[in-house]
C-alpha cells in the first residue's frame, strides 16, 4: 500500500515550498497590471498596482525566511520580478502620463531610471553577502518605484495640472534622481533587523495602528511624503558618517602631533 502520510508530507512541503513564489508572482501581475493600465490612461489605477506590487515584494522575501523556504530559484526569481514591477513599469507609467511631452529627454529620463534599476538589482545580487544587512547600498527599487508612482498617484488624485511645463521637468528631475539614487554608495536603512516573531510592548500595537489610521488619512499624500523622506535619508546618513569619520580624523591628528 502506499505511505499516504509520506506523501502527504511532501505535498505540504511543496506548498510551502511555492508559498513565497506564489507572492512573487502576485508582485509581478501587479506590476505588469501597471503597465497595461498606463497604456490605456488609467494612471491613478497604475500607481497604486506598483504600491500593491510593493506590499507583495515585502512579502516573500518574509514568508520564505518564516517557513524556511528560501532558495536560489526564489532569489533569481524575485530579482526578474522586481525589474519588471519597480524598474520598467514605474518609468512606462511615468513616461506614458508626463514625461512624453519633453521628448527625448522624457525617454531618456525614463531609460536613466530603468538602467539604475538593473544595476541596482545586479549590484544587490553580487554584494548580498558582503554588505551590512542593517542598509541597503543605494537607494532600494521599490522604494524608488514609490517615489515615481507617488508622484504620479499624488497629481492625478488632486488633479495637478500635468500639461504644465514645470510639472513635467518636476517629473523628470524626480525619475533622474530616482534612478542615479539607486546606482549610489548612500546607505538607506533596510529594516531587516525587525523580526515579525519577536515580541513587542504593546505601544508597539498602538503605534502600527497609529501608522495605518495616518496612511488611510490621505494615502497619496502621506505615501509620497513619506517615501520622500526615506528617498532623502540615505544622503543625510552618508553626510553624517562622512562628517564623523572628518572628527575621528582630525582628533587623531591632533593626539598625534
């Protein structure tokens, strides 16, 4: 007779085993979804598929390291992925909803942002087990694909008048900064140091709640604003440790001589 248990403990595993691809793909058709949506003028739509493939994104990576099921596959997996929903849907989208109207500096804006995204990505995949695990080297895709889908679900929400000159090249200098942002050596904070199975007080649970019921407030706004300043946060670190590091050395030389 056949050992059904047996069998039926490889199934589980296997479940388990595609658990965190299955999300993966979900951040794919997510992302895909955005460029289908972009290309028939539904950019509000659009940008918030990217957010959704973002949600999606933090979550395999999490899955796989609660089950155990982390692997090669998912990790190759996961960076395809990523270039697709964080590297050319945000600049399709912001392409397709603005930045058409400067011409070739629209398009190579947007080739400016999905290069920095492939080097970006590859870079991760070669140092990810040489750099400090507590931040990211350069701005993270999904966080620069936030920072473009952003911007774009932030003007169409409050109807910001996009035939403007001035918004545009505000659209390009957002996407130019994205993408040269994520190709830099500024150290951005990577909360992988948080661990979803530790305990927490419980003015932990207040402030999470406190962090939705902000966010639903006025959720184009406040994303925008608070992807903003994590964008920015990677440049104030890199100042401060640099200035540390010009004390450090001046104290040196002075004990020294």
């Amino acid at each position: 007779m056949p050992n059904f248990s047996m069998r039926d403990s490889e199934n589980r595993h296997r479940s388990i085993y595609l658990l965190p691809n299955a999300f993966t793909t979900a951040a794919l058709f997510a992302g895909f979804y955005a460029v289908v949506q972009a290309m028939n003028d539904r950019f509000e739509v659009a940008a918030i598929a990217i957010f959704v493939a973002m949600v999606l994104d933090g979550m395999d990576g999490r899955v796989a390291r609660l089950t155990n099921t982390q692997s090669a596959f998912g990790e190759q997996y996961d960076s395809l992925s990523d270039m697709t929903s964080f590297g050319v849907a945000p600049a399709l989208v912001m392409y397709e909803w603005i930045l058409n109207d400067l011409g070739r500096w629209g398009w190579l804006a947007a080739f400016v942002y999905v290069s920095g995204a492939a080097l970006r990505l590859a870079r991760f995949n070669t140092n990810i087990a040489v750099v400090d695990k507590r931040y990211f080297q350069g701005l993270p895709s999904p966080a620069a694909a936030a920072l473009v889908a952003g911007f774009v679900w932030l003007a169409v929400d409050n109807k910001l008048p996009i035939h403007d000159s001035l918004m545009a090249w505000v659209a390009f200098t957002l996407t130019m900064y994205a993408g040269i942002t994520m190709v830099s050596n500024a150290p951005f904070f990577s909360g992988k140091s948080f661990a979803l199975g530790r305990s927490v007080p419980f003015w932990g649970i207040l402030l999470v709640v406190a962090v939705f019921v902000f966010v639903s407030s006025d959720p184009p706004v406040v994303l925008f604003g608070l992807f903003v300043l994590y964008g920015l946060s990677g440049w104030i670190t890199w100042a401060w440790r640099w200035n540390r590091a010009r004390r450090l050395t001046q104290e040196r030389r002075g004990h020294t001589s």
